[in-house]
C-alpha cells in the first residue's frame, strides 16, 4: 500500500461558505473524484495534509486515503496553494485501484553532469520536457525519471524512447520528443552579435 495516509472527514458544507468555514476549523478542503461513486467534500487537518504535502511524496502518488475504519487507495491529482500565504488551499483526489493501470506524469532529473565531455567542454543542457507521462499500475508510480548524462557530447540528443524506464512503465507519449539536449556553448562573436541585437532592440 501507499506510504502516506491521508485521515479524511466528509464536509457537510459545499460551496465557498463550506469551504471557508472549513479552513476556519483547522483543515483544509478537498473533493475525492473517481470511480463509479459520486464526487465527496471531505477535510483533512491542515497540520496532517502540510506533513504529507512536504514529503514530496503526496502529489501525483498513489494514497491511502483512510475514512473511519474504511480505507481506499486514490491519487492526489492537484493541490491548490494560497497566493499570499502559501498554505495548502484546497486539494483533489481520483479514487483508483492498486493495479489499475493509469497514465501519470512522472517529473525528470539529470544525473552524471560531471560526465558528460560535451558539458565539460562548455556545452549547455537544455531541457525541452520536464516531466514525461507514463502508463502503469497505480502502486507502481516511479518517484522520477533518471536522465544519465554519462558519455553525452555536443549534439546528442535524448528523446523519450531513450529513456531507461522501471519495469511494467511504458512511455505515454510519442517516443520521439525531444527530453534533451546538449548545444554548443556560444562563441565570443555569436555573445558580441547577441548583445548588440539587443542594445539596438531598447534604441
């Protein structure tokens, strides 16, 4: 099962009032989605859903979400951030089975920069997709998608059908597109040409 339990209650009020009176009490507002069962308002405590949110384990993850003595496995699809306060404002989650086969954005990161002779030699990394869609089994979600760097040279390229995936998770998008790539650093004429385009760009 998931590492994270969320303890939910069921808000009898819907509505912007419902959820305002909501975070009054301490908690902060949600709605479970999902499944052949009708949308619920439920709450959970706002001390609770900050610990699991900073995990960093909490969104896009599979949850147990925990209701009395009943639990039910769901992904936590999106949370709502206050724009002044930066607290958790309100959150959704999709009701799921364990092996239930979804489609899920997983983020990327880079590994082995050091490794790579082409950033040695001044290259630059750019980085088209910062996160890739995958098709797999609920309570298989990859925590991230690796991108080793090792042996990369100027002009290499890395798309999606290049990346090295956990078992039983395919790619959910066209294994063509461009993940990233290594350019050549700029030279001191190509810097001079640039800065002059903009200096005559503010004149």
């Amino acid at each position: 099962m998931a590492e994270i339990v969320l303890n939910v209650e069921v808000r009898e009020q819907t509505g912007t009032g419902g959820a305002r009176a909501t975070r009054r009490s301490g908690m902060v507002p949600g709605v479970l989605y999902g499944g052949a069962k009708d949308p619920v308002a439920i709450a959970v405590k706002s001390n609770e859903f900050r610990k699991a949110l900073y995990t960093g384990k909490l969104l896009g993850h599979l949850v147990t979400l925990k209701y009395g003595k009943e639990t039910q496995p769901v992904i936590a699809k999106a949370v709502d951030m206050h724009p002044v306060t930066d607290e958790p404002w309100h959150f959704d989650l999709y009701r799921v089975d364990e092996h239930q086969q979804i489609k899920i954005d997983v983020n990327v990161h880079f590994s082995n920069e050091e490794a790579s002779p082409g950033l040695k030699r001044g290259g630059a990394l750019g980085v088209t997709l910062h996160s890739v869609t995958v098709s797999c089994h609920a309570d298989s979600i990859p925590e991230e998608i690796v991108v080793d760097l090792t042996g990369l040279e100027i002009g290499d390229t890395v798309r999606v059908s290049d990346l090295k995936l956990p078992a039983k998770v395919e790619a959910a998008i066209d294994g063509d597109l461009v993940v990233a790539s290594i350019s050549a650093p700029k030279t001191g004429l190509e810097e001079e040409t640039a800065e002059g385009a903009e200096g005559e760009g503010e004149a």
